[in-house]
C-alpha cells in the first residue's frame, strides 16, 4: 500500500477560511446531533399517537395508523427525503412553495420533518407492540377503575408499554442517528458530508473517514449509556 | 395541482428506468441479499463458536458495522477496496473497481451484520436437546449445524431474512452517493435532464411502495405457512 498518512491534517486550516479541518468535523458533529434530536420529537410524539391508533378499538382508527405506517415503511428514506426536498415545495400553492424553498438552512428542516415522519412509523410499531404485550386484565382494569379511555392510556397502558419498550427505542433512536447521514444528498452538511468534503479537499481519505467512524462510536456509546441510565432511573422499584 | 404535470416523461423513460435501473437494483438486492446471508450465517457461527478470539472478532465485526450509517460505510469501502484488491494482488498502485464491484461489496458486507444477528436467533432458538441429540448420534459439529440447526434455523428465520432483503432493496437506493444508475439513480437522472423532479420522483416513490408493499404482503402470508408448529 502506497498511502501516505498524516494524521496532522486535523490541525491544518480548512479550505472554508475559518477553522481547522478538525473543527469542520466537529460542526458536521452538531448538525448530526441537532438534525437527530429534532426530528426524533416529531417521531416520538407522532408515532405514539400512530402506535395508539393501532390499538384502540376503533375500526377507522386503526386503519388510519396502518395506512401510515405501510405508507412511510415501504418508501426508501432516500426517495422521501427527495419528495420532501424537491417535490414538496412544487406542490404546495406557489408563495408558500416558493417560501419554502429560499428559507435559510432549508435542508437542515427538510431532513428533520422527513426523518421524523420515518422514523414515526418505526417507533409507532414498537408502541403497539409494547401496548399489545400487557395482559389483557390492564386495559379491563382500567375500565373497571371508571377510566376514559385516554385515561387508561395515559395512566395504565403508556407507563408500562414504554419501559417495556425502552431497549427497541433505543435501537431506533440509534437508527434516526445515523438515517441523519441520509440527508447529505439533500446538501445538509452532517458528519458524513463533512468527512466526505474534508477527503475531497485534502485527500486524505482514510484519516477522514477514521475520525467520522470514530465519532459515530462514541455517539453511540453515550446513546447507549444514557438509555441504560434511563432504564434504571425510570424502572418500577421492585419490578422485573 | 396536478395541471402542471407532465406524465408522458415517465412513458417516455420506462425502458431506461426498468430495463437499466431496476435490472441494476434488483441484481444488486439478489447478489448482496445471497452473499450477506452466507457470510452472515458464518459470522453468527463464529459468534457462537465460544472460541474466545473468534467469539470477540465477529463480535465487534457486527457491532462496528451496526453503529455505523450505511452512506459513511459505501464512501469507506469505495476508497478502502482500490487498496485491499492492490494489497491482495501485490499490485504497487491501488487496483481499479468498478463502483458497481465496489456496491456490491458494499451491501454484502454491511447487511452481513444484520443477517448475521438474524441467524444467531435462529440458532439459538433451536432447542440444546437437538444438538445434544445430534453429539449422541455421533455427529461431528459441522453435520450438525448442517443437517440439523441450520435447517430449521434458516426455517425459522426466513420471514425475517426475507423482511431484511425488502430493507436492502430499499438501502441499494443509496448507491445514489456514488452516482450510480440504479432505479432512483435512473428516475434522477431523466428527472434532472428534463427538469421533471416531481413526476419522476413521485414516480419513483410509487414503484418502490408497490413492490415492498406487495413483498412484505407476500412474506406475511409465507410466515403463517412456513412456521414450525411446537
């Protein structure tokens, strides 16, 4: 192999003006982290609702929640982050489309409506099965109890199911993270796009993508810590 | 809303889209899905092997390739296989790999992670009594993963298998970052020459939701019938 390392490239300046390549990075970092926080509230809030249509008694609700998550699961991400990029904005009347379209950093909100809108037909499945794996006598004892529906959601089942589910969730939420990497052929300059743009003006491949991979593996790491955190903190004392 | 559109571009690209694009996805999907499914297998062997270094290596083989997004492992592999094929072969410059080679190394690597979690299920979920079983016949350790656990693990798991093939389908769209003409490559294409983002890409959104719906239908009628009854 005739590959010439430097690992001092971090410290060189960065073609952009400002910073080292180092520092680019760690920007492509922050959006990666941003783009993933935020759309994982909409996916979250969102795909409860779906996963609870899903399971409420109701014939047309469930159907509404299955419709949405077969609609969101069977399209490639990359293929409706270009819907919500390039199609969108077409369709909508044409002031709005064109406001759209000139708004500041628009594939930074571009990429978190799209991964939120995926990423909720994934968590919504995992919210109806955490719902469908309590027995039975919980949702009948809630109604026993004189409980509305809602608050036999809110009260019985959503409690349970969600520390039931807190290990898929985190599983997805590792996911949303790194779907983020899909928005950089929307021009969102994530971690990704970052060390593919620092090997494309330094040449240093190998260091580049090095350092991305090794960022993503902390990100992963402190994403499993706190889950792990977060199992312990909210567990029932004296539960399973 | 729809007065503007113009439908006859997608009539106009139909053999280009399927005859180049789709053959592209589906041969890439078929090729990485075989491919991933055999290396996986043997990485979810290697991981329940209980030899410790081989134990650990697949280990952390499945863990790196699971914590990383797939475009960062495509750009990894189209710079990194130039290198391997030159190191392998000997050559003192990196070797030349078509970008098709590359995907597909790509793909088959990658999707050997989550096959292989898939197949060590599968594995697992046979009973300790059929092994023991099979050691009491005197059955050396490869018969018996041959003509006993992988049969019925493979059984087991092929609604999963087949459910992650449906996700590497939808993945190969990725090959995008490498300006690769496969389906959404091909509907990118025309769509940017022509200037028809939303018909082609709308277009595009609607084949994929066919053939996945209609798969993943297909796949939830094959796991009523191929279930093992306990």
């Amino acid at each position: 192999m005739n590959y010439t390392w430097n690992w001092g490239i971090f410290q060189e300046p960065s073609p952009e003006g400002v910073g080292t390549y180092a520092d680019m990075l760690l920007s492509g970092l922050s959006w990666t982290i941003a783009t993933a926080l935020a759309s994982w509230v909409i996916a979250f809030t969102l795909g409860s609702v779906i996963g609870v249509l899903r399971t409420l008694p109701s014939r047309a609700a469930n159907a509404v929640g299955t419709a949405y998550v077969e609609l969101f699961r069977n399209v490639p991400l990359l293929v409706q982050m270009f819907l919500w990029y390039f199609v969108l904005p077409e369709i909508l009347p044409a002031g709005l489309g064109t406001a759209v379209k000139q708004l500041p950093d628009a594939p930074f909100y571009t990429a978190v409506l799209c991964l939120g809108f995926f990423t909720a037909s994934r968590v919504a499945e995992q919210v109806r099965a955490g719902i469908q794996s309590l027995p039975r006598g919980q949702r009948m004892a809630g109604t026993a109890l004189g409980f509305t529906t809602a608050q036999t959601y809110r009260h019985v089942l959503l409690p349970n199911a969600y520390r039931i589910i807190l290990p898929p969730l985190t599983s997805e939420f590792l996911n949303n993270l790194k779907n983020t990497s899909v928005a950089l052929t929307i021009g969102l300059l994530e971690l990704t796009a970052r060390a593919r743009s620092m090997q494309e003006f330094s040449f240093q491949v190998f260091e580049a993508f090095t350092a991305a991979t090794l960022l993503y593996l902390v990100l992963n790491l402190v994403v499993v810590a706190g889950a792990t955190l977060l199992e312990r903190t909210v567990a029932v004392p004296g539960g399973r | 809303m729809f007065a503007h559109f113009d439908f006859s571009v997608i009539g106009a690209s139909l053999p280009y889209l399927f005859g180049q694009g789709m053959v592209f996805t589906v041969t890439l999907t078929a090729l990485a899905a075989t491919g991933g499914i055999v290396f996986g297998t043997a990485l979810a062997m290697m991981r329940l092997s209980g030899i410790p270094g081989v134990t650990h290596a697949a280990k952390v083989y499945v863990e790196l390739m699971r914590s990383l997004p797939l475009v960062l492992v495509i750009f990894w592999f189209y710079f990194l296989v130039p290198y391997i094929g030159a190191w392998a072969t000997g050559s003192a410059t990196p070797i030349q790999v078509g970008a098709f080679s590359s995907a597909l190394i790509t793909f088959t690597l990658f999707e050997a992670a989550y096959f292989a979690e898939i197949m060590r299920a599968g594995i697992q979920s046979i009973p300790k009594g059929q092994t023991a079983a099979a050691s009491a016949l005197g059955m050396s350790y490869a018969q018996t993963m041959r003509l006993v656990v992988l049969p019925q693990a493979f059984r087991n798991m092929l609604p999963l298998l087949l459910t992650q093939t449906i996700v590497l389908f939808q993945d190969t769209s990725l090959v995008y970052v490498l300006s690769l003409t496969d389906f959404l490559g091909a509907a990118s294409k025309v769509a940017q020459r022509d200037g028809r983002l939303v018909e082609m890409y709308l277009f595009a959104a609607l084949v994929y939701f066919a053939v996945c719906f209609t798969a993943s239908l297909l796949v939830r009628r094959l796991q009523t019938r191929v279930a093992i009854i306990r």
